[in-house]
C-alpha cells in the first residue's frame, strides 16, 4: 500500500505488443438463419471450447452482395452463442466501412499482409499503407511447460501454441492447448488439442489411459480407446474427421 | 522454525487421525516439542484417540476468537511429556476456522514447537482447506483401493494450487505418501492394488505401509495411539514411517504376505 503511494513512476498501464491466435470464421456469403443455424452446430460438435472465446470475421472469401452484409445481425447471432466478434480482417472499403459501423475492429487481410505476392502481381498500386510494409512476421506462441503431476480437479489451459507436460495427467484432470499436447507420462484424465479448431493438433503422451481425447472438437472417450494402443506410448491425430491412434515407435 | 506437516487424505474413514496421533507420538517421544492439531471442528476424534477427552476445557475455535489463550487450550499428553494436544471444538461451525485465526494460532505453536501437525477432516471443504493451507509437508493416507487414490489425487492437487505455498509462488509442500489398512494377502488374491500401484499412480514418494490390523481398532478403542503398540507390526510400520520423516533410511517392511506355517495350513485347510 505505502510503495504505490510514495513511488510516483507507477503508471496506470503498459503497452506491450502481444500475438494472440484466434478463431477466424470465413464468411462466403451471408444468410441470417443459414448463418445461425451452421454456427449452432458448429458449436454443437464441441460444446464449451468456443464459449466466450473472440472471434474475427473473414471476408477475404466473401462473395456474397456487400448489402447483405449485416454485421449487427452476425454480432448478434455469436453472442447468442456466447462467442464475441471483435473484428474484421480483409474485405473491400465497403465491407470495412460496414464492420467500422458495427464497431469491429479491422484487421488486414491475408493478401495485404503478404507483401512479396502483392508488389509482384499488381503494379498498378504500388504503394501499400506504411503501417503494413514492415510487418514482422508473427512470433509462433511459445509452448507452455508444466513439470508437475496435473492431479484429479485441476485443469491446464494452454490458450496458444502447445502444451508440454512431464509428468502424469491424472483421471479425472484435464488439459487443454490450442495447438499439440505431449504428455511425458501416463494420460489418465482428459486430453483435448486444437480446442480452437485447429485440426492439424495431435496428442502424444507415452501411455494412453485416458477419460477422453479430442481433437479440434472430435472426440473419442475411454471406452472407444481400449482396442487400440491402450496403455502404450502413441499419438493421436486426425484423419477425415477420425481420430486415429497409431503407436509412437512405429510412427 | 516449527516443520508444519499436515495429514489429509479427501476421502474419511482412511486413517487420518490414527495417523496424526502416532506420527505426533513418534516424534515426541524422540525429544521434539510437538504438538498436533485437530481440524476436524464438528467432529473432534482426535482427543478420544490421543485419550485426553475428558481433559478438553478450552479448543482451537475458543483460541481463535480469543476467549481463551493457547496455554489454556493445550493438553499435555501423559505418556510423552514433550507431545501436545489442541484439541477441536464439538459444537462450533467449521467456518469458525477463519485464515487470519488459524494463521495466528500456527504462528503462536511456531515460537514455541518443533513440529506442529495438523490433522485434517475429510472431504475438500473449509475444514480441509485450513488444514492444509500453511502446510509445509503433507502426508497423504491413502488406503490401497481404487477411490481412495483418486480423492488422494484430488487432495494433492488442492496443495498445490490451494496452499499458502502455492499462492506466495513458494517451492511447493513436500508430500509424502502413507498406505494404511494393507493387506498383503488381499493384494496377492488381486483385491487390493499393490502398493507399487498406488505409488505409480499417484507419484508421490513412500513414507511407509501401515499393515492392516486389529490391533489399530483396539488401540483406537482405548484412546492408545498405535505406534505405543511396540510389539505390533502397525506400531513397528508407524516406527519406521517417523524414522523416515526425519531423514533415516529404513527398508520398507509389512509388504509380502505371510508364508503360513505347516500347522496354520493344516488346521485352516489352506
């Protein structure tokens, strides 16, 4: 109490840059109950992992009509659904003077930030916004490490990148990451990679004895484990929207 | 600086108590100044199995709000003179174990004991938490089934997250494992887990095997803690495991079943 008093360098805050890896919903055209109605089952397919999570609309796909493009009428529909647009990323003047109207952030699209592709193939423009030219390259998220044993009841959230653990997941705990999970140990709770859709995740852990694996919203409990590679060292991934187990030394 | 160590399990009925009251015998009767506390406010045992419960004037709640002083509320045991009981309250709401109160009775035994041990209750609730919070060591009593190891799992991982250890971002509490009411024959027969499985599973380091035993029920009964049973192999197990606790390197004993003599297998038809 008496340090915040006397020290007057304490500022409020702090800007720091950060890269955040979010869910991107590429938008092809827009139809208020379609729109809905896919995202409700979307959700569906992974109950919970997109609860409160942030979400930015693509338009760099969009083909629909710009009038159709109703932002107030999609914001709506996610928070519905619990998951909060906080902006856009790419689409004409038109479309960003729509999202800008909604109060959507904007982000640049995939082909501005592509700077080699865009001075090669249009001459025709070639001045790009200063901001955008020296863009570094986003950092990948570094990998979240836990060296303790992750008991019954406690969760472990890797929100970005992979989680390493090197030691036992315990029944009844439960991990979660954006990206991979390895499980240095047994992996007896739940286990769920790519919690964001990321459908390239894997899960590896040196023996398989887990509630629940799940990837990217595809899942398989226990009882759907034991035939293949119970109690062994393997990696699970996914293949046409099955999770596939194979056994690490043949890997 | 006192060694605060408490004894928890998540699930009742394991041995917690039993535990608290030999591990703090032990220990006193080796010379150090213990004292070992009930946390079990509603559902005090501890003063029936240490048989000082018609000595209980004052408790821990009555030290906390202040109507009484710690020296009043202390028992001291009458078979070892350096081993000290704070007793729990029978009538007073769990919550009346509030941190700050708790914090001060703790830093209070601290001046004046080398080890304080608290003896948690059941379950994951306030009482628990209490006890376990300005742990510095936790021994977890896990007997060798399958729901016991898994709320021994839970209560492990409360420690590291709930603890004042954890919440300061101190080094964790060191935890040691203590397997209570094994049987060795079951255990071969496959109706037990092994102690090899309990401690695969849960990861923890043994401090030792209590052999299941009716001289634990009888001592219990006759408010006598088991270690005191010198002759008995849980009093020799609860021997070994204060050994342990202080440092000393002893084989683990209590594990293998008994090879039954000729005449037992005759006369039991075994």
């Amino acid at each position: 109490m008496s340090d915040t008093a006397t020290s007057g360098v304490q500022q409020v805050f702090q800007l720091k840059s950060a890269s955040v890896s979010m869910t991107a919903l590429e938008l092809y055209y827009f139809d208020s109950d379609e729109f809905e109605e896919t995202l409700r089952n979307k959700i569906n397919q992974a109950p919970g992992f997109f609860q409160d999570t942030p979400l930015i609309i693509s338009l760099e796909k969009y083909e629909g009509l710009d009038s159709e493009l109703d932002f107030f009428n999609i914001i709506g529909a996610c928070r519905r659904n619990k998951i909060h647009v906080v902006g856009v990323r790419g689409g004409n003047d038109d479309q960003r003077r729509l999202a800008r109207g909604a109060a959507l952030a904007l982000m640049p699209g995939n082909n501005q930030r592509d700077k080699p592709h865009e001075a090669q193939a249009t001459d025709e423009k070639p001045e790009l916004p200063a901001a955008h030219t020296h863009q570094a390259a986003p950092e990948p998220p570094p990998a979240k490490i836990i060296s303790q044993p992750v008991r019954s009841g406690q969760q472990v959230h890797a929100p970005e990148g992979d989680l390493i653990i090197l030691a036992p997941v315990q029944a009844g705990a439960e991990v979660l990451a954006a990206g991979n999970i390895h499980v240095y140990g047994p992996l007896r709770g739940r286990a769920l990679a790519g919690i964001h859709g990321a459908e390239s995740a894997r899960v590896f852990c040196q023996s398989l004895e887990a509630e629940l694996v799940s990837i990217a919203g595809h899942y398989k409990i226990s009882e759907d484990l034991q035939d293949n590679g119970w109690k062994s060292a393997v990696q699970i991934q996914l293949r046409d929207d099955l999770l596939v187990v194979t056994p690490l030394d043949k890997a | 600086m006192a060694r605060i160590i408490v004894v928890t399990s998540g699930k009742g009925g394991v041995g917690k108590t039993t535990t608290s009251a030999s591990i703090s015998t032990g220990l006193a009767r080796r010379g150090h100044k213990t004292v070992v506390v009930d946390f079990d406010v509603g559902l005090r045992n501890l003063d029936l199995i240490m048989n000082c419960e018609r000595r209980v004037v004052y408790d821990f709640v009555n030290v906390i709000q202040g109507d009484a002083s710690l020296n009043q509320a202390l028992i001291r045991d009458k078979r070892v003179d350096t081993l000290y009981i704070l007793p729990a309250s029978q009538t007073r709401e769990k919550e009346a174990l509030t941190k700050e109160g708790v914090e001060k009775v703790i830093n209070e035994l601290s001046e004046t004991f080398d080890y304080i041990i608290c003896d948690s209750p059941a379950g994951i609730e306030h009482g628990a938490l209490m006890a376990l919070y300005y742990a510095d060591e936790a021994i977890v009593v896990t007997n060798p089934e399958v729901s016991s190891v898994r709320d021994s799992d839970r209560i492990l991982g409360i420690l590291q997250s709930k603890s004042r250890r954890a919440e300061m971002g101190q080094d964790p509490a060191k935890e040691h494992l203590l397997v209570t009411r094994y049987n060795p024959d079951r255990v071969e027969r496959g109706e037990m887990l092994s102690v090899a499985d309990v401690e695969e599973i849960l990861a923890v380091p043994l401090l030792g095997v209590i052999p299941e035993s009716q001289i634990v029920l009888n001592a219990s009964n006759q408010g006598l803690p088991v270690i005191l049973e010198e002759q008995s192999d849980a009093g020799q197990a609860y021997d070994d495991a204060v050994a342990r606790l202080l440092g000393e390197e002893r084989e683990q004993r209590f594990m293998t079943a008994q090879k039954k003599g000729f005449f037992s297998r005759m006369f039991k038809g075994g």
